[in-house]
C-alpha cells in the first residue's frame, strides 16, 4: 500500500491554482465573473466616489492617506498570528507610516483620521495614543504643559492612554471612585484606587504598552471633593517596569481588537508632582487652593463663544466615530456583495432536467431577499457616511463662525460682529443632542448590519479568512464605547423633551432639525394619517410624522422605552435628510440616478423593517412600501458590483478571501486553508494520550480496504438472490 508516514498536505493532482473562468482540477472558474457584472454598471464608478467621499479633491487625499500602507500588508497570515505577534507589527507599521509624517507636523483632519481608522489593518495601542491621549493633552493643556508634552507624543518618545473607565464604572463619569488628594507640604497629588471597583479597567493601551496616561480621578483638596479632573501621570520607567505604587497589567483576550492591550491599573498611594493636572480649565495653587482659568477677554473667543467652542472637541469625536462606523459597514458590504455575485447555489430552472448535476445555478444575490440585505446595508453605510460628512462640515462652519464673531474686544471689527451672514451655531446644541444618538445608532447599525452580512456569505462567512467576522469581532466593542444605544438615545431624548417644553413655553420654534416639534405647541394637537407615495418627498414627510408623533408619546410618558423610540425615529429622520441633501447636491445625472434609489431603499426599508407606524400610515402605504421596494431592487441588480467598488477599498484592507476584487474566491480559501498551521504537524496534540487508546487499529490498517466480513455478507447476498 506505500509509506503511510505522516506528510503535510500538498497537491496530489498536479499544477498549482490557477484562476481561470473554466472549472478544473486548479481552478474554481470565478474568474470572469465580477468583471462581466462591472460591465452592467449605469454609471461611472469614479463619479460615485467622488460624491462618497465629497469630491475629487477628498478622493486623492484619502488615497493619499491610505497608500503607506501598501508597504505594510500583512494578508491572511494575520488571522493564525499570536496577540505578542500583532502588537508587534502594530507597533512596527504605525510608527514606520506615521513617524515621518508627525516630523513634519502634518495633523489629520477628523475626516482623514476616520478613513485612517476605517481603513486600518492592524490596529493597536498607538491607535489610542493618537486618537485619545494625544487630543486630550492638545484639549486640556497649558501652553507650557503642552511644550513639555505634545512633541514627545508625536515622535513616539512616549506612548499613552486613557484612563478613564474603572472595573465599576463607565459611562457614569461622576462616579469614578479613584482619587487625586493634594498633599501641600511635598506639592504633590496622591493617586489612589481606594476600591476594588475604584480599579482602572478597560484602559486600551495600559495593559503592557503605554508608558504614560491621562487619568480621570476625583480632586480632593483639604477634604473636599472638585470633582472629576484629569492628570498626566508616568505609568512605566526607562525599563519599561511599572513606577512605585502602580499595579498593572493587562485584561485578558477580548472577543477580537487583540492587538490592543487593553489593561487595568490599581495605585496605592503614587505621588505625581503638582503640574501634572491637566491645567487649561483650572489650577491648583502651592497652597492647596482652586482656581478657575479666565482668559482675559482679548486673548480668544467670548465666554458663550468659548462654550460652543468647548462642545466641539467631543462633537468631533463623535462624528469621527459615526464615520468610521460607515466605513468598516462598507467593508462588509463589499466582501458580501462581490461574494454574492460569485456564489452559485441552486438551480436556475430546478423542475428542468432534474438528473442534470451540472445545469446552471443562480448567483445568490438573485435571490430577492438576499439582495435586500445587501442593498438595505449598502444604503446605510451610505446614509451613515454622509451624516457624518455633513457633520464634519457643520463643525468646520460653526467653528469659524465662533472665532470671528467671539471676540470682546475691539480689536475684531464691528461687522464681523454683527454680520448676520456670520454663523455663531443656533443649532449647535440641538447637534451635540443628536450626535450622541446618532453615536449610539449608527454604531449598532454598523455591528449588526456587519454581522448580517456575514450572515449573507453562509459557512464561508464564519473563516476569519472572510475579512467580515475578523473585523466584525474588531469593530463591534466601539457600539458600547463612550455608552450603549439606549444610554446615547436617552441624551438625545432628553433634550428633545427640553425643547418641547422651552417651544411651549415661549412659542419660539426650535432651530435646527427639531423645528418639526412646532406643532406641538399646541398640547391638544394629534397628528393625521399620512397618504403615503414611493418618492422622496413622501418618505420625509412620513418619517418626520413617525418622529413627532414618537416625541408625543414621549411626552405623555416621560419613561425610558418611549424616550429611546422617540431618539431613535429622530435620527433616522436625521439621516435620511443628510442622504436625500446628497442626491440633490449630485451633479452627474447617472450617479444622482443610483444615489436616489439608494436614498429611497434607506427610507422604505424603514416602513419594511422598522416600528412605529401606528398611525402614520395605513397597510395600504406599506403595502406600496414593499411593490417599491422590490422595483428598486431591480434598478440597482445591475450596478451591485460597481457601488461596492465605489467605495475604493483596497483588498489588502479588506483581507478576504471571499471579497477579493478578482473574483477568485475558491483559489484563495484552499490556498487559506492548506496553509493553516494545524496541517504542518503531524497528528493533533493531546492524539496519543487522549484518542489513539480508543481506536481501533485493526480497522484501521485495512486503510480503506472492505473488511472481510462485509465482503462475505455481500457474497452471500449475490448467491441468495441466484
């Protein structure tokens, strides 16, 4: 029978894969599918980016962005890599891209750090030390504070975190428990974690990384309690061993994101001088005493400027998230749709030449619903996307129209004043309020809509090696970062219920999106069934009617479930009149085409899928829903490929093997599979001890040969039935 020792597995039928369009022995025969299904596009795929990505110009700097990162693929391989071996790289990538940039000076828009975080390949400690602790240090610093600090943190010559959670607490902030008391005779804070729960937990970064943080702790001066500040405090010295009074380490492996170090910290009794509080707001004195920085009134923006101003660090941050929340949906999409398309399962005509094994089978995304999925998350990755762009660019406007109208000295002029062109930010607050919602939602939207799309791919989908269920398990903690939908929601309810009662009270119709509330000055006032039509017109008056008609029974109830359906119809509504400003800002008639069918399917699979259209509309209206649903289904089939490939993601981003832009899918999941390390060994561990006394290895030396028993039974048989 031959050596039968043990041999990793290699080709046993002869050539190498080799993608073609036929299949064979090296070839699953994908390879001329996707580029027959780009020649059915309607538009031109570069228009459609440009309009994603709000013009040519932001296209080329995305690209731009992106393309240090072709010099640092890790590929597949990443998916069988130890954590020790992801930090690793991290560390070694991030710095190699980012260090000569920093050098320079070169500072990220929001928007950039948003492709940079969805587009990321490997993402690590220093993703914090960036993303939280460097705008936290450029936030709440001093000039002085910031000289000392700022250049080592851009050259990489320390690396921090952001301590702020604790084993207890989390989006509670004013519960944190760890403490900073001034000791006035050695001018020094005394950091102490007082309690189990008072423990530094879920710190990204701190686990074996960082060698510095901010830290959010409770002031205590001479007894009494300021309130939460933050401090910069050493965490590790030159050996990289924790500084006396610190106890740290790191959480354990997480669901995925495991090139972070995400970790915890205790302290016992660590003293940090006097000048590492955070000091641009507040200082404490030698003496022990709090004093409350006031610029003088010729050095920056008024007081009410200022506080508008204050609101845009953390609206930034938001709208950073709810874009990176777009971008990692378009990842999946992408791997979803081009696998879809390649995919083949069931019979074209199943009744037709029914012995016929080989008779041709239909691409999945053919099925109706499967292409609903698919196009109903493609549409909200866009819907996502463009809510944050056009948030980004409020707050370019709103900034600069602080600056120039904030000034109270006379140094500014007058017209700049009191130019009614100038925008000084009405509808800020009414912003921040939906962008802590919009947070929440859009980030759920994003983990679920990923997980669905995995969903979409079937078995295939569950490998790492699909690119979606890595990234999904990456991605998914961030739809609880800063707090979960209904902790996010409950602040948007909350002042849209404060806005009811100032419009009630005053008779003044709130500014910005909220000015659908000005019925409600009434208290009597009910709304009416809406005649709903499959256009664009009609889908916002309906979903602007459904987020009303949530705010009144809110109002009735003024009760956690009503407050959270009322938030979240508000920023559906929300989204959708960015999408729908999108479509009508489009130029190019073909992409304005595409763009309006997608705005429409946002919006019905609303009326499809969603709640609360008790009466706004009848079943007639989502009777008409669904006839519409599936005519546009229908419009965008041909151009599916095209609009994933719009999104301009790279492959070595999205590191699939289901998702490649070739097509070659079944190549590059055997080849995954063949190269999996559990195939360069000989029999599994634990083999000896724990099945080999089991088997039986008579039966098994016949190496697949009948045996002798079965071969006398079916000779018997032969005879009987002589």
């Amino acid at each position: 029978m031959g050596d039968h020792s043990y041999q990793v597995p290699k080709d046993i039928g002869g050539p190498e894969l080799i993608p073609s369009e036929v299949q064979s022995w090296s070839s699953g025969g994908t390879a001329g599918i996707l580029p027959a299904e780009r020649k059915k596009a309607t538009f031109d795929v570069a228009k459609m980016t440009s309009v994603i990505y709000g013009g040519d110009e932001n296209v080329k700097k995305r690209k731009f962005v992106l393309a240090p990162g072709k010099r640092h693929e890790i590929g597949l391989a990443k998916h069988e890599m130890s954590r020790e071996e992801t930090m690793a790289k991290h560390f070694h990538h991030f710095i190699a891209i980012h260090k000569s940039f920093t050098k320079k000076g070169y500072r990220p828009s929001p928007e950039e750090t948003a492709w940079m975080a969805a587009c990321s390949m490997n993402s690590g400690a220093l993703t914090t030390h960036m993303g939280l602790f460097l705008p936290t240090l450029v936030a709440q610093t001093t000039s002085a504070q910031q000289l000392q600090w700022l250049p080592r943190t851009m050259k990489f010559q320390i690396v921090g975190a952001y301590a702020q959670t604790e084993l207890g607490h989390g989006s509670n902030v004013r519960g944190l428990q760890t403490t900073a008391t001034y000791d006035i005779a050695a001018q020094q804070f005394v950091i102490e974690t007082p309690t189990l729960q008072a423990t530094k937990f879920w710190n990204s970064g701190v686990g074996t990384c960082a060698t510095h943080c901010v830290l959010y702790a409770q002031l205590i001066l001479k007894g009494k309690c300021y309130g939460v500040h933050v401090f910069f405090v050493q965490l590790r010295d030159e050996n990289h061993y924790p500084l006396p009074g610190i106890e740290i380490g790191d959480c354990g492996k997480k669901l995925g994101d495991n090139a972070i170090d995400t970790g915890y910290i205790r302290f016992k009794d660590h003293r940090i001088p006097r000048e590492h509080m955070l000091a641009k707001k507040s200082i404490v004195t030698a003496e022990g005493e709090y004093v409350k920085n006031t610029p003088p009134p010729s050095s920056g923006p008024s007081t009410a400027a200022a506080e508008k101003l204050s609101y845009m660090t953390m609206l930034t941050a938001r709208s950073n998230m709810i874009g990176i929340s777009g971008g990692k949906l378009a990842l999946a999409v992408t791997t979803a749709v081009r696998y879809s398309c390649v995919r083949k399962q069931g019979f074209v005509n199943p009744s037709k030449d029914v012995t016929n094994y080989k008779a041709e089978e239909m691409q999945i995304i053919d099925y109706e619903y499967q292409n609903y999925r698919l196009m109903k998350q493609l549409a909200t990755s866009l819907g996502i996307q463009f809510t944050s762009r056009w948030m980004m660019e409020r707050f370019t406007q709103l900034s600069k129209g602080l600056w120039k109208v904030g000034f109270e000295e006379d140094d500014e002029p007058a017209d700049a004043k009191n130019d009614a062109n100038v925008d000084t930010g009405a509808d800020l607050p009414e912003i921040h309020a939906s962008s802590a919602g919009l947070k929440g939602l859009c980030c759920r939207l994003a983990s679920d809509g990923m997980e669905d799309c995995r969903k979409c791919c079937g078995g295939h989908g569950y490998l790492l090696a699909s690119g979606i269920a890595a990234s999904w398990a990456d991605y998914v903690w961030q739809a609880t970062a800063e707090g979960d939908l209904v902790v996010m929601l409950l602040q948007t309810a909350r002042f849209q219920l404060k806005s009811l009662d100032a419009l009630r009270a005053t008779g003044e119709a709130p500014p910005g999106i909220l000015e659908y509330l000005t019925p409600l000055k009434n208290p009597s006032f009910t709304l009416s069934k809406t005649s709903f039509t499959p256009t664009l017109s009609s889908l916002e008056e309906v979903l602007k009617n459904r987020a009303l008609q949530a705010v009144i029974n809110a109002d009735k109830r003024r009760e956690t479930m009503a407050m959270v359906n009322a938030a979240e119809r508000h920023c559906y509504y929300f989204m959708f009149l960015k999408f729908k400003k999108t479509v009508e800002d489009t130029t190019d008639t073909e992409v304005a085409k595409v763009l309006h069918q997608l705005c429409m399917l946002f919006g019905l699979s609303q009326i499809i899928d969603g709640s609360g259209w008790g009466g706004i509309i009848g079943s007639e209206g989502q009777q008409v829903a669904e006839v519409a649903v599936a005519d546009i289904l229908k419009a965008l089939r041909p151009n599916a490929v095209s609009l994933v490939d719009s999104f301009d993601i790279p492959d070595r981003v999205l590191n699939s093997a289901i998702g490649r832009s070739d097509g070659n899918v079944y190549e590059a999941l055997f080849k995954n599979a063949r190269d999996s390390p559990l195939n360069t060994t000989g029999p599994f561990k634990g083999y000896s001890e724990f099945l080999k006394p089991h088997l039986d290895m008579n039966f098994l030396k016949l190496r697949g040969d009948a045996p002798k028993g079965l071969k006398n039974s079916m000779k018997a048989r032969k005879k009987a039935k002589l």
